[in-house]
C-alpha cells in the first residue's frame, strides 16, 4: 500500500511539473499609467478534440468601463504627474550642466574673428593670419567622429571630461605663447577641445528623450549657441583693443566650471560606456581602446587633415600646381576613400569584421543607404560654409578695408544676432507648433542663406555698410532656422544610431567652414596680392604686408590703393562660395521629412507609443504623387 501511495504521488507530481501544464508567470512590468494602457482584447481558448471554435472571449471594454480604467479630466494622474516632474528636471540638469560646455565651443570658435589681424601681426605673420583659424578649425573637424565613438565606448561623461581638460591645457599654451608655432599647436588643441564638446553635447541632448522633448531641450542650446557665436567676436575685439591675449584666457575659467557643474548635476545621469564603465579600473582603458576604429580614425585624419592643409596652401603659399598642394590633396583623397572602403568592409558579415572582430566602425557604411544621411551632410556643409564666412570675412572687411579697430568690428558683426534669433525662434515654431516637421525650416534656412550672402558680396562691392549689416541678419535667420531641425532630422532618420549620426552632423558643418574658409582664403590673396602700389618710387606688395601698421602708415592714396584691393579680395572670397550654396538648395529638394510631433494624439501617451513618423523617399515626390501616407514610416522610440 505504501508502494502504491508513492507511486500515485509521483504521477501527480511528474504530471503537475510538465512544462506544458505550467502556466509561466508573467515578466514583472513597471506601473503604467492608464493614458498610456491600451485596452486590448484578452483571449482565451480552450482547444477541443473536435476542433471547436475558440471560447471564453473577453469583449471589449464599453466607453464607460474606459472613463472608469482612465483618470477622470480633473483629476492629476500621480504616474502621469511624476513622469512629468521627472522630465522637466532632467531637462533642467542638461541646461544647468551643459550650457556652460556648450557656450565655451561656439564662443572658442569665434573670439578670435576680429582678433586675426591683430594677433598675426604681433608675430609677423599677416599673409598667413588663416592659419590661425585654419589650426582650430583643422582638428575641431577631423576629431568628430572619433570623439562620438569615445562617447559610445567610454561613456558620455569621461569624453566630456576629457574635452574640458583639452581646452584648459589648448588654451594656456596661446595664451602663454612665444612663438608662431606655439599659439599654432595651442589652438589646435582647442579644436580637438571644440570637436569633443560639440559632439558630446549634441549626443547626451538626444539620450533618453523622445524626439519631441529633443525638439525642446535643443531648442533652447540652439539660441545659446548662436549667441555665443555672435558675442565671440565682440569680445574678442574688445580684448584686443588691451591684450589680445586674453582672448585664450577667457575659456580657462570657463572650462575648470564646467568640470564641476556637469560632476554636480549630470554624474549619475549620463549613459555609461559600453566597455568602460563607473567603478572600472584604469586597466579597463586598453580592452575599450580596442574596440575603438582606430584604423578607421587615422584615414579620416589623415584624409580629411591633408585635404584641407592642400586647400590652405594652394594659392596663397605655393601654386595650385606645385607638388607641396598636389601631394596632400591626392594623397589626402585617397585616405578619405580609403576611409569609406574600410568602414564598409568592417560591417557585420564583411571581411574585415572577421579579421577585426573587435573594432566597431567609426561611422557604419549603412548609414548612407538611406539617402536624407547624404543631403542632409551637404546641406550641414553649406550651413558651416555660410557661418564660417560671416564671422572671419566680414570681420576682415571691416579692419582691413573700413579701418574700424578690432572692438567695432566686433559691434558690427552684432547685427548677426538679431538674425540667428529670430532663425531659432522660427525653427522652434516650425518643429514644435506648426507644421511640426524638418522639411521646411532645412529648406527655407538654405535659401535664406544663399541670398543673404550673395547680397553681402554686393553690399561689400559698394562698400554699403547698411546693407552688409542687414544681409548678415538675413544669412544669421537662415543659419538659425537649420541649427535644430538638421539634428532632429538625423535623429528621426536614424534613432537607433545617436552617437554615428550626430558625429556626422557635427563633422560635416564644421568641415564646410573649414573647407569654405581655406578656399575664401586662397582666392582673398591671391586677389589681395595682384594689387600694388608705388610709394616712394618703390613698388610694393601688399601680400608681403607684416603688420596692420604698415597700411596705416602709408600715404592716404597708398591706403586707399591698399583697402581698394582688399575690399575686391573679400567680395571674390564670398563670390567663391556661393556655387557650393546652390548645391546645397538642390539637394535639399531631394529630402525627405521627420514629423517632429508623436503619432498619438492624446498628449499624455507614453514613452512606448511616443513615434515619430519619417518620409524616406523625398517628401516633394511623395506631395506630387498625392498620397504621403503610403511613404510614411514610423521610427523606432527614441532610446
């Protein structure tokens, strides 16, 4: 009998432990408000041997069981209301922790504009004055990408560390700088600085948030950053007019505050890196390193570097046909293409990912096979090509052919604010209220953009002050409307690929700049160096000029013979680059569009339902087909 009791004991329990008689129990789920619970109809069936129909149906609920599931109108839902609370201080943390960096990049950028001439002169050096931004803008673009991937592998907060700590040691060095060479190294150091601090900040503003609330938060950097862009040349005028040199010790401060207001404010808010985390040690550091495109990083340096180094001596210090341009250039072409042949075959299943298992591309070649990555590159090209102009060139006109000092020169450029401003609030109208999309700010910036600088190059050819000053507040509207939609665009084209797509963002604007200035600086002496004037029986260059003293020592029709010559090398520099500005209004029609606003209607949906939708054929095709529906695709939630 005790036989049979264990024996039937173990059937019960062999039967009770079948996997196909356990219910699992569900996965353990966070409290969801009911704005954002789906009512969904719950099935049940109970198979029969006879194949009978399914039964035990739940019906639906009826519209009064869903006034009862939802909080009534006046009623604040708790989850509803700390999600909100949570947001909004997140939003604040990023502005409190992230300003500061963000002002230091863009102000860095441009507190030197009024300073050039000044500055080349203290060393004797006023026919190479481009290379002082040459230097900075040289390494602040071709370091972008790398930075990005540091910010995936090591974790946003220590790359932004290390950024800080890069501009501390760049801008002691040109501050304390005796030589040429040295405020050189000095401010290319800044730009490996400006190329972290831009890219990061850009990246963390696109963490954890949907696209709308990016669409805010970026909003408000935008403006911020157009500001500090604009105020860096009156500052740095009127730190000129003293000591130029304390153009290099304002950022000092600066940087050593903003080291500790992101540790106060962001520490424990900032996504770790994927191979270096908090509490890993320092031995941690060479494991990550190698999963860093390193290959990958030397090509595009060394590509990118050599491209522009080709462009800055060609003309001005060696013929376009020398062997000192030609060599950089060609070689430089064949590093940046051998750049994209390696990304490619480092993709998953490709050859080069099985002999490199551990390196992760740099910026994967599948980004590109979506076309708004290729438009939307050329037209953040065109975007650094017409702010880059503004602030240098015009900046030169007025020291160089309206002999304003550095501080004026620098109140000038002011009427570039009022435009940038009112740019941002547009773009912030058109992405946030109405119509809510990327397509229109992008497009009406560019055209904005080009009339506004080849109306400069005309103001500049009359010498119309008035109407220089104007066209720059229309080219400031046009750079601002493109600040924030062309970022929310890459995000809402590649949500699952933050850190590759903002890198190529921030990559390809200062690129344009960079590239637009060096060949705005070839054609600007080559212009300036044809002129000559006779003093004294004695013919003279003006492209040998050491000194801003020189011109202002000359005889009056000398110095007019001289701003003459400089007044035409400006308005051809801005002529030069006004082909790459129609490029960029081509292809904009070729876009596609992001609605920046979730696809649900009710406001309090939640994280999961929080999509956006994206157009990837372009959007003008898709209206003249007459069915935009049929193209839209909704986006994956923003991580």
């Amino acid at each position: 009998m005790f036989i049979a009791a264990r024996y039937v004991y173990r059937k019960y329990k062999s039967r009770n432990q079948d996997p196909d008689n356990v219910t699992p129990k569900p996965p353990p789920q966070k409290p969801r408000c009911p704005h954002s619970r789906p009512f969904q109809v719950e099935l049940r069936t109970r198979a029969d041997n006879d194949g009978a129909e399914p039964t035990d149906i739940t019906p639906a609920p009826s519209v009064e069981d869903e006034r009862q599931l939802t909080p009534a109108e006046n009623e604040k839902c708790p989850t509803c209301k700390k999600q909100k609370h949570d947001t909004h201080v997140y939003r604040w943390k990023l502005i409190g922790g992230l300003s500061l960096p963000f002002i230091l990049a863009t102000l860095d950028l441009t507190i030197v504009a009024t300073a050039l001439p000044s500055i080349a002169s203290h060393y004797n050096q006023f026919n190479e004055q481009n290379w002082i931004v040459t230097a900075f803008t040289l390494t602040s673009t071709t370091f972008i990408p790398m930075f990005g991937q540091f910010a995936d592998v090591f974790g946003r907060g220590e790359t932004l560390h290390l950024s800080l700590l890069l501009m501390i040691i760049g801008s002691v060095l040109c501050a304390a700088s005796q030589t040429w060479g040295m405020l050189l190294f000095g401010r290319a150091l800044q730009g490996v600085s400006d190329a972290g601090l831009m890219n990061v900040v850009m990246i963390i503003l696109s963490d954890k948030v949907s696209l709308k609330e990016s669409a805010k938060t970026k909003s408000l950097f935008s403006l911020v950053g157009g500001i500090g862009y604009a105020v860096g040349p009156l500052v740095g005028g009127y730190l000129t007019d003293d000591n130029w040199r304390y153009c290099f010790v304002i950022p000092i401060p600066i940087a050593v505050i903003s080291h500790v207001l992101v540790i106060l404010l962001l520490r424990n808010d900032l996504i770790e890196g994927t191979m270096f985390k908090k509490g890993s040690r320092l031995s941690g550091i060479l494991p990550a390193l190698a999963t860093v495109d390193i290959i990958g990083s030397i090509l595009f340096i060394f590509g990118v570097g050599l491209i522009i180094l080709a462009t800055a001596w060609g003309g001005a210090s060696y013929p376009w046909t020398a062997a000192e341009v030609l060599a950089p250039l060609i070689i430089g072409s064949i590093c940046f293409l051998a750049f994209f042949g390696y990304e490619y075959l480092l993709e998953p299943g490709k050859p080069f990912a099985r002999i490199f298992p551990k390196p992760i591309p740099m910026l994967p070649y599948s980004m590109f096979a979506r076309k708004d990555t290729i438009w939307l590159a050329i037209l953040q090209f065109s975007t650094g090509a017409a702010m880059y102009s503004i602030f240098y060139y015009t900046g030169i006109y007025f020291t160089l052919v309206e002999a304003y000092p550095a501080s004026r020169a620098g109140v000038e450029l002011l009427y570039y604010i009022p435009g940038l401003g009112a740019g941002v609030y547009a773009a912030v109208f058109l992405c946030n209220v109405w119509p809510a999309q990327s397509f229109f700010p992008l497009n009406i910036g560019t055209l904005l953009s080009t009339v506004g600088l080849a109306l400069v190059a005309y103001a500049i050819s009359t010498q119309n002050t008035a109407l220089i000053n104007g066209m720059m507040a229309i080219t400031g509207v046009g750079t601002g409307l493109r600040f924030m939609p062309a970022t929310l665009h890459m995000v809402g084209v590649w949500p699952e690929k933050i850190a590759p797509a903002q890198s190529l963002m921030r990559f390809a604007q200062p690129f344009g700049g960079t590239l637009c200035l060096t060949i705005m600086g070839s054609v600007f002496n080559n212009k300036f160096a044809q002129a000559s004037i006779v003093a004294d029986g004695t013919a003279l260059d003006v492209h040998d000029a050491n000194s801003l003293s020189f011109i202002a020592d000359l005889p009056v029709e000398a110095q007019n013979s001289v701003r003459q010559a400089g007044k035409n090398a400006v308005m051809w520099a801005f002529i030069a680059i006004l082909p790459i500005m129609g490029v960029s209004l081509v292809t904009g029609l070729f876009m596609g569009n992001v609605w920046i606003r979730p696809v649900a209607k009710d406001e309090e949906v939640q994280d999961e339902q929080n999509h956006s939708e994206v157009i990837y054929v372009p959007y003008l095709w898709a209206l003249l087909k007459g069915n935009i529906t049929t193209y839209k695709k909704t986006n994956k939630p923003i991580p």
